[in-house]
C-alpha cells in the first residue's frame, strides 16, 4: 500500500489553450492512456463525503485509490487489486484491500453489496517536470465528451499556488477551480439521466 497527502492545483482548459501548452512544455512528451473506473454506491455515499473511490487500468495492472478529503489536499490510499474492472459490476468488501474497506464500513457506513462500477473515464496523460513540481496535462473523454485539464502536483501549498498562477498568468488564464474528474463524470452521468 502506498498512502500519500496529494497536493495539486488544476484547472481546465479549452482545447486550444491545452495545445498552447502541450507545444510550449510537453513538446518531445507522448500521453499515456490511463483508464479510471469509478465506484460509488447507488445514493453515492462516497460523493456525498467528498470522497472517490477508483479503480484505474494502466499497462495492464489495476490500482485501486480511495481519495479522501485530508487538512490540506486529499489523502489517498493505493493498493494493486487483482480486480479487474466492468461497468455495472458489483464490488464486495471482501474483495476491497482491508485498508479501505475498513474507512468505507467506519467513516462512511458502506454495507456490504451497495458498491457498484458505475463507469470510466479514460485519459491521455503527459507529465514533465516545471520548477522542481510535477505539470500534468490531461485529455479526458468520457460518456460522449471530452474534457482538457492541467494538473500541477507540488510539495508545498503556498510556494506551489504561487508557481501555478504565475503559469496559469502566462496563458493570459486566471485561476478557477474546477470539479475533479470523478465529480465532472458523475454531474455528466446525472445529466444524462
């Protein structure tokens, strides 16, 4: 299991303005496919306390991550499952590591057979190195659309918000915070409905 404190800053993108930046920093840089099956109950138990659980499938291994809100960013708890993922299938607890299952059952009362696949989203991703930080440039598509996003993950909340905005400023962009992926998907999923 690795568990780290995440802390980044993001913003979307027009397609245009990812263009901008994918020639500017991630020129001699080629996206790797990363697809994110995304679990949750029917009433969306995890959702409704911030948190996300997924399952992403990335050259043939599967990481399951439950993200919760921490002080500062999210806490998120990685384990390697033998899980392989499909839209619609349950997720029972014995098959979650005893890590998360244990947060699932005590912080947020997920009985057992109420977890469910509920979709994917799969993204184009590119990282590279700016200012000593990770940049990540992001294309995701998922149920008919497709969204563009950047991706800063740094190693100090106020020296990296700094970073971000002075890149963001070289764009001609002003900082907006958007929902993360899990949110957009399932606001896209209940517009759907």
């Amino acid at each position: 299991m690795a568990t780290n404190n995440e802390i980044e800053f993001k913003q979307i993108l027009s397609e245009s303005t990812y263009n901008n930046i994918k020639d500017q920093y991630f020129k001699d840089k080629s996206p790797f496919k990363q697809i994110n099956y995304y679990i949750d109950t029917a009433d969306f138990k995890l959702k409704d306390h911030y948190s996300a659980l997924r399952i992403r499938v990335k050259e043939n291994t599967y990481e399951m991550t439950l993200k919760v809100p921490a002080e500062v960013g999210l806490t998120e708890y990685n384990f390697n499952v033998p899980l392989e993922p499909e839209i619609d299938k349950m997720v029972y607890h014995n098959q979650l590591p005893v890590e998360i299952r244990q947060i699932l059952v005590d912080d947020f009362d997920v009985q057992d057979g109420t977890l469910v696949i509920l979709g994917a989203l799969t993204t184009y991703r590119m990282e590279t190195s700016y200012q000593n930080e990770l940049l990540v440039l992001d294309k995701s598509e998922y149920l008919g659309t497709e969204d563009y996003e950047l991706e800063f993950e740094v190693h100090d909340y106020e020296e990296g918000l700094q970073k971000f905005y002075d890149l963001l400023k070289s764009f001609q962009m002003t900082h907006e915070k958007p929902l993360n992926k899990v949110q957009r998907f399932f606001n896209r999923k209940a517009n759907l409905a």
